[in-house]
C-alpha cells in the first residue's frame, strides 16, 4: 500500500538540525511538522522537495537511532 502523505509543508516553521554546526557544516538537515506528518528537507536546497512521513512512524525511526 502506497502512503499518499500530503506534499511537504511550506508555511510551517523549519528547524535546522542541532547537529548542524559540527564538522564541516555541509551536512544539514531541515525539519518541519505537522499534525499528522513530519517533513524532512536538505537546508543547503530548501526549493527541492522534502520528505514526509507519518509521525507516528517518524517517532519509531528516531527511537531506533536514539538506541544505536
């Protein structure tokens, strides 16, 4: 079954990675939510398309990494 999650968020407000100023700095990461989504987009090409997930399942992905 595909997910037909609605197009990335645009008059939301997106939050830049905490990470984002170690290293190099080249390596950023935008994220934007919504009630029933979370957007993900590249900070250094905000005008290409982002990606969208489903909170819930974008909530397990971050607990998965937090236990790595």
């Amino acid at each position: 079954m595909r997910d037909t999650a609605p197009a990335a968020p645009t008059a939301v407000n997106w939050r830049k990675s905490s990470h984002s100023g170690e290293g190099d700095g080249n390596e950023c990461v935008e994220v934007a939510n919504s009630p029933t989504h979370v957007a993900v987009r590249d900070s250094k090409a905000p005008a290409r398309a982002a990606l969208t997930f489903p909170t819930p399942a974008f909530a397990r992905f971050l607990a998965r990494l937090k236990e790595s």
